[in-house]
C-alpha cells in the first residue's frame, strides 16, 4: 500500500501554471540579486498566471481591515456562509438574470472558498461516478480535473478557432455532438458545464448560442452547471447573458460565481453558488464535508464589494480590454484566438511545450496548455493579460516572432 497511486490520482493532469509560476518567481528572485551587484536586466512578463496587477475595491480593503478585529468574524459559523454575503450573491445573480429568476440568500445560495470549490461541490452533489459532463475544448483543466475527481467523464465539445478571429460555439452541432458521445463512447451526458467569456478561450455564447444549450438541456433533461467567474469582462460592448433567464432553465441551472475575478478578491478566496432550492441542500451538505467556507474576514469584503461592484467592473473590463486590444495588434498576422472578454488568449504553435520554453527564453512566461483540451490543446499556449499594464506589452509582438523563430518553433498555417 506504501507509495500507491490512486486510480483517481493517476487521471489528473498537470494545469501548468503552478510550474511556469515557480519559474517566473525564481527569475525575478535572481533579478533583486542582480541589482544588488549593480547589474540591470527587464522584469520577466508574467502573462502565466490569472493574478491582477489591479487592485480590489477600496471598500473590500476598508472591510478587510476592519473584520480582522472582529470576534464575529473570526468564527467556522454559518457553515453555509453569511447571510449577508449570501444575501448579496443570491441579488447579485437574480439582477444578471434580468429579474426573470429571482434568488433568495437564505434558501438558493451557500458560499465556497473560491469558485472552483462551488464547482467541485456541485459536482459531488448533482453528478453521479460514469456518467459524462460536458465541457468546451479548451477549457481550464482545473475544471476537467475535477470532473475527473468526483468520478465523472469529460466530454470536450470542440470550440471553432478562426485565426484572428473571436471563437465560435457550434451551437448546431451540440445535439449531434451528445448522440454521438452516447452512440459511438456509451457515455450518457447529465450536465454542462460551461463559462462565458471562457477560459482560456474568452469564448462568448450569445443568446442563439445559450438557447441552444437551454433546447437541449431541456429536451434531455440535463443540468447546467455555470462558472460566472468572467460573467461581466465583456469586451466591444457585449451584454451579458445570463442561462437562467431562458424560459424552462431556472429548475436546471446552478451558477457559480468568484469573488477573485471580477472583484479581484483572488487571495481572500470566496465563491458563491446560487441555485434552484430542489439542490441547495446537497450542495451545502457536500461543502461541510469540503473545506466548508472561506475565513470569515474574507466574506464581509466579498459582500462589500460586490454590492459596490458595476462602475467598478466596467472600469476594470475597459482597462483589460485596452490590453487585448494591444495585444491583438501586436500579433497581427499570427494564428491567435481573439477573446470576447475574460482576461486571457491562445496562440497555436506547433508544440506548446517547446513555445513556452522559447519564449521564456526572451522573458516571456505563459503556460503550454497540454491536457486542457484535444482538439485544442497540446499545439496552444496561453497569455494572461490581467497582471501586467500597456506600456508594458508593447513590443511583445516581435519578441514572440523572434522567440518562435529562434527556437525553429514552426507556427502552424492559419485556418
């Protein structure tokens, strides 16, 4: 038994990030180092990691400082979350939804510690072991992992990459996708799991394409399961649109949301799942066998800013997208995905692996996507752009061409 792997174990894949991270944290160690003897060299870009050069609210800061004296707040109770924050997300989701699903903070929502472990708790509550959820290719493998976790199966459904271009959900292959799954695999689909904007695509579904998903999640009986996490980072002015508002979804969609990105709460670590009340009691018996909730300081900023968060967010979302607009221009011409919003993009290579390494070569860290999709995955790299400024990124144009050069990296022929 001594030194075994689990079966369970064995399914997971690396995200890569965790690595690249140490990478970039040990070059800019050695960069202190260097000025200490007087020598000069450029700060790495960390483009590897979804951290944020940004700061939160300052009323989440306010809130923060003051909840650290407080008795209150140092405490494991509610197991389920406060009833403020609760209150708050349970509002804050039945607005997205246009008022046509309206939530309430005792009875639809329990908070997590981070989004993905409303994820992961929903999973465990709605998903039996065998049976098949399905998510976009690419998509975030700590997401598939966690599929993985709770027994399930991942069923990527291939995304449409246009070279210099935005992403396109195949809503009209979806249905066929499912049978075929069924018919050739023998996986039976049960849920969804879907995000928009995406990561790491920055994939948006628009109305046709969520009504797409709602027709067959209502003819088959299935549930969505939504990670809001990028919900409101909409670039060029896109609406959100929000599953449950759709006639026949309310019963079947349980949203996800995350304090870390639209708030940039990213170190305090507070999520929310909001859902019909038929569930809610299996995903709160699931979260106080799973970490239960985040620390009780990091909630009352979690609610603070979040009811202060729409002159915020649109703030935030126009500085990202000065940067993907930036960005987009400075690698004109080579096969990138454009993302509708979210804070990060994929360029296609020939081997993900080895394009990481040039690039960090000039600098440069992002993280080869291998195991976060098939179709879409291992000839990809990922770029954040949310932890490093404007003036910072120009010019990165020509160090990705002469990194991918230098390295005989061949970059594939856009479609």
């Amino acid at each position: 038994m001594a030194g075994r792997r689990t079966t369970r174990v064995q399914s997971l894949a690396g995200i890569g990030v965790d690595r690249m991270g140490a990478l970039a944290a040990q070059k800019e160690a050695s960069l202190v180092t260097a000025l200490r003897v007087g020598e000069r060299h450029d700060r790495p870009l960390r483009m590897e990691n979804l951290d944020t050069d940004i700061p939160p609210h300052p009323i989440a800061l306010e809130v923060t400082a003051t909840a650290i004296s407080s008795k209150e707040d140092n405490s494991y109770l509610p197991f389920i979350g406060q009833l403020g924050l609760r209150k708050a997300a349970a509002a804050h989701v039945s607005r997205i939804t246009g008022g046509v699903t309206q939530y309430s903070g005792e009875r639809n929502c329990v908070i997590t510690a981070g989004g993905l472990s409303g994820v992961l708790n929903t999973l465990f509550a709605t998903v039996e072991p065998g049976e098949g959820v399905l998510l976009t290719d690419p998509t975030y493998v700590g997401l598939i992992n966690r599929v993985k976790l709770v027994g399930a199966i991942p069923v990527l459904l291939p995304l449409e990459f246009r070279a210099g271009n935005f992403w396109r959900f195949p809503r009209e292959k979806l249905r066929q996708f499912i049978e075929s799954s069924r018919n050739r695999d023998g996986i039976r689909i049960t849920a969804f799991l879907l995000s928009s904007p995406a990561l790491p695509s920055g994939v948006y579904l628009d109305e046709e394409d969520w009504q797409a998903v709602a027709d067959v999640c209502i003819s088959r009986d299935l549930l969505l399961i939504y990670d809001a996490a990028f919900e409101r980072l909409l670039f060029d002015n896109r609406p959100v649109v929000h599953p449950a508002s759709i006639p026949g979804m309310e019963q079947r969609t349980i949203t996800i949301g995350s304090a870390s990105k639209e708030l940039r709460l990213i170190g305090w670590r507070v999520g929310w799942v909001v859902g019909p009340t038929w569930v809610m009691p299996d995903i709160q018996l699931v979260g106080m066998a799973n970490v239960v909730v985040p620390v009780g300081i990091a909630q009352k900023a979690a609610q603070a800013a979040l009811e202060d968060s729409d002159k915020d967010c649109l703030e935030f979302t126009k500085e990202l997208q000065a940067r993907r607009d930036l960005l987009m221009e400075e690698l004109k011409g080579l096969p990138v995905g454009v993302p509708a919003g979210g804070w990060s993009f994929v360029l296609r290579v020939e081997n993900g692996k080895e394009a990481s390494s040039a690039l960090m070569e000039k600098g440069i860290y992002v993280t080869p996507m291998n195991g976060w999709g098939e179709a879409h995955g291992e000839h990809f790299i990922r770029f954040v752009f949310s932890n490093e400024p404007c003036h910072r990124l120009k010019g990165i144009g020509m160090k990705v061409r002469a990194a991918l050069k230098y390295s005989q990296v061949g970059l594939k022929a856009a479609l």
